[in-house]
C-alpha cells in the first residue's frame, strides 16, 4: 500500500491538486472525520464548529486521533495508492509513517491568493472574511501546520493555474509512486 500525504495552508490548493490524482487512489480526507463526528453531535458544519470539534478531539483524545482514525480506515479499503489530504501536525504525520514510507508534497500559494480562494469556494465550512480567514490561519499554525510543511518531501509552488498545478502534482505523483 502506498500512502500519500499532502499538506498546505487554507487555500492554498490542496484539494485542487488532489483532485487532479484521485484517478490514480483513493483520497482520505482527515477534515472529513470531523465532520463526520459533527453529524454524530448533530452539529451545522460551519467553520467555527468543525475547529471546536477538531481542538475538542484532539484535547479528549490525542493529538493524533483523527490521523488514527484514519489509518482504521484505510487499512480496511484494500486500496492500493491512498492519498490523504488535510494534515494538521506532525504527530499525525508521524503516525502516518509508523504504518507507510507516507511521503509528504506541500501545496504552497501566496496569502493574498489563498485568501482570494477561500472567499471565492463558498464551502459550509469556510471562512466568510479577511478577519475569519486570519482566525482560521491562526488556528491551523495552533494545531502544528507550519511544522507539517517543514516535514514535507516535496513542494508544489501553486500561484498560477489549475491546469498548470494540476500537470505538477500528476508529474510528483507518478514520481514517488515508481519509486515508493
């Protein structure tokens, strides 16, 4: 099995370029967790609420229980190439790689772009201002992001296109796919 992690502030691109692989695995998305456990507790999936949940699991349970969540999953897909999106600290990276080589791309944009992004995305769960777009940076750097980027094998520099970020990532894909 060869799992993939892909790392990178709000906004910067990550599920764009996950997006332009997924015909080549499976994708996991560890945000998807905390939703998951906001449907449980009958939560709206805003924002606010998924950031609250994630800081109330990781506090209750570990640092690293969504990561371990979703090494339960992926260890019952019977997938071969899984690439997981959503990395927040390098205990979750480390726990990745206790199982899998788990190579790390970053996905790096500018802030100004990654701001424009996000407000432009209208999903449920994003910020909707300048000031909220801060706040949840501020948040993400909390959870241990900027040390997940610094853990990363490879980096996507994606201030340009879609077609242009998608043409990088396939190309570092099959790379360290042929070479796991």
């Amino acid at each position: 099995m060869k799992v993939i992690g892909f790392c990178g502030l709000p906004g910067s691109g990550k599920s764009t370029a996950i997006n332009a692989v997924k015909d080549l695995g499976k994708v996991i998305n560890m945000g998807d967790v905390v939703r998951i456990e906001a449907k449980i507790r009958n939560l709206e999936p805003t924002d606010e609420i998924l950031g609250k949940i994630a800081k109330d699991l990781r506090e209750k349970e570990g640092e690293g229980i969504i990561a371990q969540k979703c090494v339960e999953l992926i260890k019952n897909l019977g997938v071969d190439i899984i690439f997981i999106d959503g990395i927040r600290s390098v205990t979750e990276v480390d726990i990745f790689r206790k199982y899998w080589k788990f190579p790390l791309i970053e996905i790096v944009a500018k802030d100004k772009l990654r701001y424009k992004r996000i407000a432009q995305r209208k999903r449920s769960d994003d910020s909707k201002d300048f000031t909220e777009i801060i706040e949840r940076d501020k948040r993400e750097i909390g959870f241990g992001i900027i040390s997940v980027l610094k853990e990363a094998n490879y980096q996507i520099k994606n201030n340009t296109t879609i077609k242009i970020l998608a043409k990088k990532t396939r190309e570092i894909v099959k790379t360290i796919i042929n070479s796991y």
